[in-house]
C-alpha cells in the first residue's frame, strides 16, 4: 500500500486550557473520502484546520503529501499549493467578481498567464456548474452558488487533497444538495476528500472512511456501516440524536 | 458696514495662483499621506514589534501635537540640518507627516473590519502576506473607510492654510498679503472662504469619482461592501 496522502499520529492541541485534539490518529489515502463526525466542539474542524496549518500542533506529527506539517521551517506555499480548503462562511473576496475569485492565486501564486488563467477558471465553472455566473460578485449569488464557486476557487488551483468544513452548514436543504452534488462529482473523479459534515446520509452515501470525533479523539472509526452499527455507546447515541433531528 | 469687492477681486491673479498652489500641496500630500498611512497601518498590525511600535510612536507624536508647532520642526529641523528647502517643499513634507498619521489610524480600522476568514482564504490559497494585503484586504479596507479618508484628506486641504505661516504662498498667504494691501479685511477673507469651499467641493467630486473608478463593485451594485 503507498503512503497515506494525510497522516496524523498522536496529535495534540489546546487551546489555553482547553484540550481540543486528544491525541488524534487516522490516515487518509489517495482517493479516499473520509469524513469526521461528532457533535460541536469535539475538535473536527480544529484536526481539519491543522492539516493546512491554520492551526499550530502542540505534539504529535501531521503529514500532508509528504510535508511535514509540524515542522516550524515548512515552505507554507507548498502545502497550500497541495492542499484545497473550503469554509463554511465562503469566504469569497467580495470586491472581485466570481471569475477574479478565481484566478487571483492561479495567476499571483502559480503564475499563470491570463488567458491560461481564464481558461482555467471556465473549466472549474463549468464543473461546479456556474460558467454563466463567472462576471458576477459573490453578493449577487445565492450561498449555494456562493459555496460553489469557494469550491471551484480551490479546485482552480488543482490541489491533491480538499478538505471541506462543514461547507454546507449555512445553506437549505435545496442549496445543500446542489452543493453536496459538486462534493460527489469530486469524488466520483478521485479527488481525495476529508470533509467536516453534519449530513450523516451524506456521508454514509459517499465516505469510504468514517471518522466519529468525541472529546478530542478519534472515538470510533471505520466504513460508513460504524453508522448503522455503533461499536460505542457515544457514537450509538449521536447518531440517534442526529437521526432525529 | 459698506463692503466693497472689486478692490479684492481685483488680485483676482494672486488668489488664483494661491488657490491653484493649495491645492497642489493638498493632492500631493493627500497622495504620500495615504501611502505612508497604508505602510504604517501594515506596520503597526505587524509582528515585527519594533516596526509596530515606531509606527505607534509616530501616529500618537503627530495626533498630540498642534500642526503649527509640527511646520515648525520641520521647518527649523530641516534648516538646523542644513537643509535650506522652499516653503513649499517645507508644507509639503509637514501635511504629509500630519494627514499620514490620521490615514495611518482610519487605514487601521479598515484593516481591523476585514473577517478573519478573508485572510485565511487567501493564505490558503498560497497567497504570501503581502499578497494577502494586496488583493484580498486593501481594496475592501479602503472601501469601507472611504468616507473617513476623503474627509481627512479635505481637512488636510483646510489645514494647509496654516502653512502660510512659513510664507508658503498658498491661498490664505495671497489673503494675508491682499488685505494688508488693500485694508480690505473681511472682504478678504469672505472671497477666501468662498475659494476653500470651493475647493473643498471640487475636492469631494474628484473622490466621488476616484470612488467610482476604483470601487467597481460598488459602481456596479450601489450596495456597502
């Protein structure tokens, strides 16, 4: 088996004098679609804003396409250039329109020519199905578009692992499916894929890795069947509560 | 009272040349001022403590002290370093010191309102900082602070009256210089305030329009950002 494109050993991580990651372990191969679980605050999204170092580990080891991500001397633009991320809130740059959105970093990071860039750009709209909304602002579209758009930003930059953090938290049920629906096609193509999700169908849908996160560890973990047939009393109870929900 | 224009507007070359020569100090000083404001906010929400704290010096030494005092430092400052300059390169260096230490404190505030998640998209992306200060935060930031910035740099253009003070020969010297001529005082003095309000509006369109050119968003859509 080739090395993982994501490994975290033993990570560790407070804030203050919270403990957030408990010693978090798991590996994420190519083309695998894992997703974390958990309820709020059991430090899914924080394990996911380390592997792209928004956040610093305290101890432990985190791998990223072969960066050492812990390592204080990491070339942070080379991680970046490996690694897609796409937030809940969008965090499109509201004075550019969606194209501009889109081949700022193709253009000033990887130094694209423009007309290489708009090309470029034309094909991840087309992907995320917006081509006709390229001239638009972000205040002009609607979260789902919105949230399409963060993603097509990422994937103009043809990362080799997206992470995605809770992306659809924000929008309806409607918008949500147009957005999970660009996440299948994503994996469908063999992206590798950790995403933060509270769509537990979803996730037994497309993951081929399940992650349940429960006071800063990986409290279970296994293929989407862990969701039918919890192992521990936590996971049994979260998703009966989500169930409900 | 009988007032009686004509004596004054008579000078009508002098004002004119004192207008035009105000506000040429006010475009030049507004253009260095909001290029040492953007550098100094930067500096000062920097990391780099020494950076951050000359730059803190420099806002809290200009916003605490009275502008004349301020030409004449420079003025003599300059002389006692040998430095014969103009009167006007004197004003100018003194209103941009002045007007960029007030952009330096509105720049800020237009950095601070930027979500934090703009900065983190952008850094994602690859973006270096100043990449990230380029083209996710300065436009965006200078949108919102807009209307403080304009009006800092109309009060610069007001404020340059002072510099008469070292004969620079901006509008408020030609007054000084016509009423003693003329013992027209207060004639004088209402055509002058009739040239800064003028002044003052001609200096509003030109930001309106500025905004407008550089603002497509807001060009476009009229809506705040």
């Amino acid at each position: 088996m080739t090395d993982p494109v994501v490994r975290l050993h033993e990570v560790h991580k407070s804030f203050g004098a919270l403990k957030v990651l408990d010693g978090v372990s798991f590996d994420v191969h190519r083309g695998e679609v894992a997703a974390l679980i958990g309820r709020s605050g059991s430090g899914k999204s924080t394990a996911l804003r380390c592997i792209d170092r928004l956040e610093r580990i305290d101890s432990g080891m985190i791998t990223v396409c072969g960066h050492d991500v812990a390592d204080p001397a990491l070339k942070l633009r080379a991680l970046r250039l490996d690694v897609g991320i796409v937030f809940q809130s969008y965090n499109l740059f509201p004075h550019l329109t969606v194209m501009q959105n889109i081949m700022l970093a193709p253009r000033s990071v990887k130094g694209l020519g423009r007309a290489e860039a708009v090309d470029l750009a034309r094909g991840v709209l087309a992907k995320v199905g917006l081509a006709d909304k390229a001239d638009a602002y972000p205040e002009q579209l609607s979260g789902g578009q919105q949230q399409r758009a963060a993603i097509a930003r990422s994937l103009a930059m043809q990362p080799k692992v997206m992470l995605f953090d809770e992306v659809t938290s924000a929008l309806d049920p409607e918008l949500t499916g147009e957005v999970l629906r660009v996440i299948e096609d994503l994996a469908a193509g063999g992206m590798t894929m950790i995403m933060v999700t509270h769509e537990m169908g979803f996730a037994r849908h497309i993951a081929s890795q399940v992650l349940f996160m429960h006071r800063g560890r990986v409290w279970e973990a296994g293929p989407p069947a862990i969701m039918s047939d919890p192992a521990t009393p936590e996971l049994r109870q979260f998703v009966g509560s989500e169930l409900r929900r | 009272m009988e007032l009686d224009f004509t004596t004054v507007l008579s000078r009508w070359p002098m004002l004119r040349d004192g207008a035009l020569l105000t506000l040429e100090l006010a475009l030049i000083a507004t253009t260095i001022g909001f290029a040492i404001g953007v550098a100094c906010a930067v500096g000062r929400r920097g990391s780099v403590r020494w950076i951050a704290a000359a730059c803190g010096f420099y806002v809290e030494a200009v916003r605490n002290t009275p502008f004349l005092v301020q030409i004449f430092l420079v003025y003599f400052g300059l002389s006692s370093l040998g430095l014969s300059l103009p009167a006007f390169t004197v004003a100018l260096v003194a209103l941009s010191i002045n007007v960029g230490a007030y952009a330096t404190e509105i720049m800020r505030a237009g950095f601070d309102a930027i979500p934090r998640g703009q900065i983190e998209a952008g850094e994602c992306l690859g973006l270096s900082r100043l990449q990230v200060y380029w083209h996710v935060i300065l436009l965006p930031a200078v949108e919102r602070v807009y209307p403080s910035l304009t009006s800092q740099f109309v009060l610069l253009m007001l404020a340059s009256s002072v510099t008469s003070q070292i004969s620079t020969e901006e509008l408020t010297a030609a007054a000084n210089f016509i009423q003693s001529d003329t013992y027209r005082a207060f004639e004088t003095y209402i055509v002058v305030a009739v040239f800064y309000v003028a002044l003052s509006l001609l200096m509003r369109a030109g930001f309106w329009a500025l905004g407008g050119a550089v603002f497509p968003r807001r060009r476009r859509l009229g809506t705040v950002i």
